[in-house]
C-alpha cells in the first residue's frame, strides 16, 4: 500500500457511530480512549490529538444521552469547582 493510500485510509477512519454501540462496547470504547488519553496528549501528532478528542466527544455525548440520570457518587461532589 503507498503512502497516499494509508493516509487516504487513516483520514477516513473515523470509527463506529457511536448510537450503533451496544452499551458495553460503548463502555469499552471510552475506557480505552480514557486509558490513551495522556500518551495521546504527550506524544501523539497534532492529527492523532485531534482525532482523539473528536471520538472522545462523540462516545461521551453518547453516554451522557443514554444515561441522563447517571450515578453520581456524592463523595465526589464539592464546593470548589
């Protein structure tokens, strides 16, 4: 495969649609965007940065709209935002 051809095929590949994700694949898919978060951020080109972002945003959404009432650990809560 030439160069052209695998930047052709990287440029496209823009993942699953997230609404067609059983929500265990769902879970999946933001555990490991969240588990290459930093080696994305530190060491990834600005392209790789970019895509990361966009599909974290995309599965996010996505679960945030599946489950609006989501548990929130009270714990966790505080006054200092």
């Amino acid at each position: 495969m030439s160069d052209s051809e695998v930047g052709d095929r990287v440029g496209t590949e823009q993942g699953i649609d997230p609404s067609g994700l059983a929500d265990d694949d769902l879970l999946r898919e933001l555990g490991s965007l969240h588990r290459t978060r930093l080696a994305t951020l530190r060491h990834g080109p600005d392209a790789a940065l970019a895509n990361h972002l966009r599909r974290t945003a995309e599965l996010e959404t996505e679960y945030l709209a599946r489950h609006p009432g989501r548990e929130v650990d009270p714990h966790r809560l505080t006054q200092d935002f």
